[in-house]
C-alpha cells in the first residue's frame, strides 16, 4: 500500500461504545464505597450466610429440616412475620405517592423516592421468602400462567395483586433508575407514566391489604374469637396505614444519620415537619382502628373471654400497642416532640408485628395440644431475608440519586473538583 501504512481500523458502531461504556460503569458501581468491617457488616454477613446454608437445606430436605410446621399448623413464622406483617410495614410506599402524585401534598415529595424503594424491595424479599413456605414451590407461578386458575381462591387474588403491585412499585421507582444511568429519554418517558401508575398501584395495594384479612375470614373455627371478626380486611387496610407511616418516620430517622452525606439538605430542613404530619396521619388511623377494635369487641361480647391468659394477652395488645402509641402520636403532634413521634413509631410498628403474629401464629389453633413454636432455623433465615432486603436498600441508596435529586456519581464528580 502506499507509504506501507496498514488498512485503516473500522469505526465500531455506538451501539458497541454505548454497551461497552454501560458495563464499565455497572463494574465501577459494583464496588465497594464503604468500609467491609463495620459492627452491620460484621453481624449481618454471618447470619446471611447460615441463612444461605438452611436455605439450600430447606430445599434439598424439605420443609421439615427446618422447621416446626405440621399438617396442624401449615402456616408458621414464615407466612406471619414475612408475608402478613411484611406487606403492612411496606404499607407507607402507597400512602406517600397517593400525597404526592394525586394529592399534590409536594412536602412530601423529598421522601418518595426513599419510599418507594423500601415498599418495592419489602414485596420482592417477602414475596421471595414466600417461596420458602411453599411446599412445591414451582407452582408458585400457576396462578399467573393458568394452570388450574383458582378464581374463587383469596389466594390467587392476593397472588395477582402481589405481582402487579411489585411491576407498578418498579414503574415508580424506574425514573431514578434511569437517572442514575444518564437515559434523559427514558427518564423522561417514564415520568409521563409515573401518575397512571401509582393510581393503579394504589388500587392494588388497598386490595391486597384487605384481602390479606380476608384470607383468615375462612378459619373462624382456628383463630381465638378475641382475635377473629368478619371486619379482619377492614382491620387489616386501616392497620397498614399507621404500620407504613410509623415504617416511614422510623426509615427517615435512621437513614439520614447512616447516609449524610448522600441526604439533600432541603431533605433535612423539611423532615420534622414530614415527621409531624406522618404522626398526625398515625394518631388519626391508630384511633380508627382503635375504635373498630372496640366495636368488634362490644358487638361480639367479646369480655366473657378476658378472664384466662388469652384475655390478658389481648389487652395487652390493644392498651400497649394501640392505646399507648395512639396516644404518644398525639402528644407528639401537639407538642412537636419528635423523640417522642419516633418512640411511638417503634411502638406501633412492635405492636402490628404482635397483632398480625396473633391473628396468623399465636392465636391460630389456639386449642391445639401441641401449639407451633418456630424452629431456631427459621428464625436465622427470616433475619438472612432482612440483612439481605437493607443490603440492597444500602448498595442502591449509595450509588443512586434516592435521596438526592442529583445523580451521585455526579455529585462525587463536584466534589472531587472542589
């Protein structure tokens, strides 16, 4: 050729230099940002991998290797605290994008994005540890896919809502994704559907929570009447939205003291007041649902059973964990003691956990000689589920902007130049 140089390189397409530009930047964030050997990570790695180890057991072996479940008692700490108790704390994501995306109520706003994405992980990890419950967990996809559709089965309606709401919950969450990855199209594009979907997504999730007290309405002759009524969906739906409030004052609280450096200070200057109309919110439902309590109690004469264990039980329940909480939102409110709102949030959030462990474990087969108590096993992979949903939540919060309006690998650009 002339001058002996060589054949000129071919210009590779951009669509090449794009993929290739995106997995670079998926390998970049794929490292670590923060210390390994911190008290959480040092907690949390050991009792994920056991839980890893009794998960893969729980496979090979079955459901009995496990745990303590038997043909009595075919739902156990899994179904109670996983799925029942899990979906009522996811409960705030619904609430929050109702204020803000039909409400119009834009206080709110800083909190949404951190809020949804506490509500889509919540639904993955509990709807993924439902697979652990299951005895035959390939068929958990019959109910989307038709084979022997149950169309008078709660389950099965539970089942759709569950699946739809987490697509919608994704739909909601997708923007910042799109942000994160610089596709101002696609951020674009997705925010036009973001209205249509949290609408829908609302739907879903009013449904779905009272049908998840629904599903006890078929087993009046197992539950302890103190904890049986044909008002369990209304109950259920009315307990989720104080239980997704206090879930969002106590997320609030602690992410902006774990991740201060990734909290917009507009975020900081507008919580307290966040955090007092989230209360307000609480006290309010917590009343409502206090006083639905207290008539169910009175229409079923229910103080003939007050006498035994189960009676003080009960009580316990209502005063400590309804009664009390209700009360502290209040003063919280009127006096605008946030250590106060943030004490009854703890309370609330314990005593929903109680109330649905109650309804779906506890008081389940109350009369059974040989009551279910859960296995130490199951309780390690419940904690593994955990330490591996705040994970996810950690690793996202870090990297995209959920807590920032600005994309961080932006923002550490900024800061590197000044």
């Amino acid at each position: 050729m002339p001058g002996g140089g060589g054949a000129p390189a071919t210009p590779r397409p951009a669509w090449f230099e794009e993929v290739r530009r995106f997995v670079r930047f998926v390998a970049a964030e794929l490292k670590p940002r923060r210390p390994l050997a911190t008290p959480f990570n040092l907690i949390s790695i050991p009792v994920m991998a056991v839980g890893v180890v009794l998960i893969v057991i729980r496979f090979a072996r079955g459901l009995e290797s496990v745990t303590n479940l038997t043909q009595e008692s075919p739902w156990g700490f899994w179904i109670g605290f996983d799925v029942v108790t899990g979906v009522a704390f996811a409960g705030g994501a619904y609430l929050v994008t109702f204020a803000v995306y039909v409400m119009k109520a834009e206080r709110y706003r800083p909190i949404v994005r951190a809020t949804v994405l506490n509500g889509f992980l919540a639904y993955v990890f509990y709807a993924g540890a439902l697979l652990l419950d299951l005895g035959r967990p390939w068929r958990i996809v019959n109910p989307i896919i038709g084979n022997s559709f149950g169309y008078n089965s709660i389950l099965f309606l539970v089942a759709w809502h569950f699946m739809l709401y987490m697509i919608a919950e994704f739909i909601e969450f997708s923007p910042v994704v799109a942000e994160w990855l610089g596709w101002r199209r696609a951020q674009h594009i997705l925010r036009k559907l973001t209205l249509v979907t949290v609408i829908f997504g609302v739907t879903l999730s009013t449904l779905h929570q009272s049908g998840l007290g629904a599903l006890f309405l078929l087993a009046k002759s197992k539950i302890h009447p103190l904890w049986y009524s044909e008002f369990l969906p209304v109950l259920f739906l009315v307990s989720s939205v104080f239980a997704g409030l206090s879930m969002v004052i106590f997320e609030g609280t602690i992410s902006p003291r774990v991740f201060r450096d990734r909290v917009n200070r507009a975020h900081n200057a507008t919580f307290d007041e966040i955090v007092v109309g989230l209360a307000r919110g609480a006290a309010v439902t917590l009343f409502l649902y206090l006083f639905f309590k207290a008539l169910v109690f009175v229409h079923g004469k229910h103080w003939v059973y007050l006498g035994d264990a189960w009676g003080w039980w009960y009580l316990l329940e209502v005063v400590a964990f309804v009664l009390v909480p209700c009360l502290m939102f209040a003063r919280g409110v009127r006096l605008r003691e946030l250590s106060l709102i943030r004490a009854a949030a703890v309370v609330t959030l314990a005593g929903i956990a109680l109330n649905r462990l109650n309804v779906s474990v506890i008081a389940f087969n109350w009369r059974s000689a040989n009551p279910y108590v859960p296995s130490w096993m199951e309780l390690v992979i419940t904690a593994a589920v955990i330490f591996a949903e705040i994970w996810v939540f950690r690793w996202v919060v870090t990297r995209m902007p959920v807590l920032h309006s600005t994309p961080f690998r932006l923002v550490d650009k900024d800061r590197q130049a000044a």
